[in-house]
C-alpha cells in the first residue's frame, strides 16, 4: 500500500508542480514582483510545506536526528537540483543564462541564514517558553532579508552584462487586469493538493524507510529530504524548459532560505529545550558543506562561465561533487 501511495503521489506532484511553475510565472508578471522574488517567497515557500510539517512533527516527537537532517539535507537535494537543471540546459551554462542581481543576493542571504545554527550551537542553551533566542533571531532576519533583497531590485547599482545567452526576467503580460484575481485563486488551489500529495509522500516514505531500518539521521538527509523536495525538482525543470531560468534558480535558492526555517520550526516544537544544541557534529559539518555549495553557487552566477567541461560549469561541477561528499558523510 505504502508503494502506491507513494507512486501515485509523486505523479500528482509531477503534474501539479509543473502548472504551479507556469501560474508562478505569469504572476510574476502580472504582480510586478519579478519572477526571482516570486520563486524565493510564492513558489519556494509553498513547495516547502510538506518538509516543514515533517521536521516540526519530528522534533514534536523528539526525533531531532529525524527533524534537522531532513530540514538541511532539503537545502543540499535542492542545490543540487540546479547541477541537474544545468546538465538539461544545452544553450548555455545555467549560471550564465540566469545571471540576476535577485538570484545572487538570495544566495548571500541563504549564507547568512545557514551561519545562525551553527553560532547557535556556542550559545547558551537558555530558552524563553521553550524557543531559543536564535530562532526569533532566524525569523527577523529572513523577513528583513527579503525586504532587503527586494529594495535592491527597486534600486539596483549593479547589473549583469547581457549576453546573446541572457534570458532576463522581462514581463510577458501587462500587469494587473481581470486575470490575476484567477489566477490567484489557481494557485492557492494547486498549493492545497501539492502540500496535500506532499504530506502522503512524506508518509509513505517514512514507513517504507522504517520498515528497511535506515538511521534516523540517513532518513531524513537521502529519502525523505529527497521525497518532499520533488516538487522543488518538478519546478525547477518545467521553468528551465519554458525558458523562465531566473525562476527556476530563484526558486531553489529562495525554497533554500525558508527551508533555513525548519530549524526555528522544528525549535518551536521541540519539547526538550534548544534544538539546536540537540545537532550533532555531522550535522554541523552538513551545514557548513551546504554553506560551501551555496557560496559556490554565487561566485557562478558572478562569474557567469558561458561554457564549461560536458558542457555545465565548472561550478555546477564543484557542486554535485560536494553533493556526493555530504552525502558520503551522512552515511
């Protein structure tokens, strides 16, 4: 049963993720927020749902292994989402083509944002009604990184080059109109069944890795990690195929950033003190790894290598390696 539950799920996420990802783009245009903006709070947020409830319900049951491998291991999965989207991107190299100011400053807040857990494991363990400081602190800062992000782009004093190999963000349709109140309302019904099948993933993966007797730790860095992000992965593919690449970048590295929120989630729901102070060693190595893939990824989209070995960057590269590294260290 848990099989079927599992296959059938993945189709609706499959079919689902790819409509989210062409309503994504269209109101990005319609609303005038840009489709990075767009990807990092819209479409990143809502493709995250299911891998928050599952860390916030794990930490509830004190599975902290459980909770924080499957909030980090989403942000390694999903980086190494735009190593695939790359390979599938003949024209050009995906940092190249999807060069935005947004995208890179979306990264520098997802660097910064990961550095929080990790101060927060040297801090005293004192929580107030249970939630440490660093939490409070993690919401406040990636609420004021946004804005932050976003005031940059009304008032930008830097600008990627164009290139023939540039696709920039330019709006298809005119903004506003009697469309958008529909289109709206498509989404937020699409949101409904992708957290929906989601959640029944999350599931079903979970008895099937129970019933294999994987480590905690394991489960949540390599299949359930893996399992909620799919729709990250559907997304990122259908954009990068209908030529919405800063979508497809901007979604993964602005999920990344909520996904950061996992852990002030999971803070929240956990009984038995400071979750933070519940990481252990390898997960504060799997961090600083992801930290490393992430910093890579904006020195690419800084770069902006047109073509690289095989075809993808050299940064792309360094990344599905490091990918691999994680992972050899969860196991």
């Amino acid at each position: 049963m848990d099989y079927f539950v599992f296959i059938l799920s993945a189709v609706i996420v499959a079919y689902v993720g790819t409509r989210m990802t062409t309503l994504a783009d269209r109101l990005a245009d319609r609303t005038g927020i840009g489709e990075a903006f767009f990807g990092a709070i819209a479409l990143g947020a809502t493709t995250s749902i299911s891998g928050s409830v599952l860390s916030m319900a794990s930490a509830y049951e004190g599975l902290t292994d459980l909770a924080v491998s499957n909030a980090i291991g989403g942000i390694a999965a999903q980086t190494f989402f735009l190593v695939l989207a790359d390979i599938s991107y003949r024209k050009a190299n995906l940092e190249h083509a999807a060069a935005s100011l947004s995208n890179i400053m979306l990264s520098i807040l997802l660097i910064c944002l990961l550095c929080i857990p990790i101060v927060a494991t040297q801090m005293p363990a004192t929580t107030w009604w249970g939630i440490h400081p660093a939490t409070l602190f993690l919401f406040c800062f990636y609420l004021f990184g946004l804005r932050y992000c976003q005031e940059q782009k009304q008032h930008p004093m830097w600008f990627p080059r164009s290139t023939k190999h540039t696709v920039e963000d330019t709006p298809d349709e005119e903004q506003g109109g009697p469309v958008l109140k529909a289109l709206v309302i498509k989404f937020l019904l699409f949101m409904v069944v992708l957290v929906g099948a989601g959640f029944a993933i999350k599931e079903s993966g979970v008895h099937l890795a129970q019933s294999w007797g994987i480590s905690h730790s394991l489960l949540g860095a390599l299949l359930t990690a893996t399992i909620t992000s799919l729709p990250e992965l559907i997304t990122t593919f259908a954009a990068v195929r209908r030529g919405a690449l800063t979508l497809a970048v901007g979604g993964i590295v602005g999920g990344n950033t909520f996904d950061v929120l996992f852990l002030a989630f999971s803070d929240i729901t956990y009984t038995e003190g400071s979750i933070y102070h519940a990481m252990s060693a390898t997960h504060i190595s799997y961090i600083s790894l992801i930290i490393l893939m992430t910093a890579i990824l904006a020195m690419g989209l800084l770069r902006r290598e047109r073509q690289g070995v095989g075809g993808i960057g050299r940064e792309s590269l360094t990344i599905g390696l490091l990918y691999v590294l994680s992972l050899y260290l969860m196991i």
